[in-house]
C-alpha cells in the first residue's frame, strides 16, 4: 500500500512538472511604449561621428556614403592599390 501510494505522487508530481511548461503566456511585439524604428538614412541628427558629406533624413546622400563606404574604406584591394 505504502508503495502504491509512492508511485502515484511520483506520477503525480511528474505530471504536475511536465504541464507547468506549457504555462508560457503569448508575448506580444507591439505593446505600449514599444518605439518602432525609424529608416536608417533618418540617422540621429547632427553629431560629431557622423560623415561630412552625409545630410540626416537625405536617403540619397545616406545612399552615396554607403556606396563609397563599401568601395573605397571595407575594400582591401584599393586601399592597399597596385602592389604587384
């Protein structure tokens, strides 16, 4: 008897444990005060890191810089020019 009794809270407690996960409450991504991002090209207003050449809320300025930045600063064959 004391035996039964044993297995059955066991069972009992593993059964508790194995429903307690499904307890997650749904997450929603827009709740209130959830600020949506803006366009990149929008940027953060004149400060002293940005590009010279580069104009906050301009997306063709935003443009050019991206377009010079890949070709000429994150292109290790120009930067390093004709070593051959």
């Amino acid at each position: 008897m004391m035996i039964r009794r044993l297995i059955f809270s066991a069972a009992l407690a593993t059964a508790v444990l194995a429903l307690s996960a499904c307890g997650d409450k749904p997450q929603e991504m827009n709740q209130a005060g959830v600020k949506q991002d803006s366009a990149p090209y929008h940027g953060v207003g004149q400060s002293q890191y940005a590009n010279t050449g580069w104009k906050p809320g301009d997306k063709t300025s935003w443009e050019q810089q991206l377009k010079t930045r890949a070709q000429y600063g994150q292109n290790d064959y120009t930067r390093m020019g004709n070593s051959k």
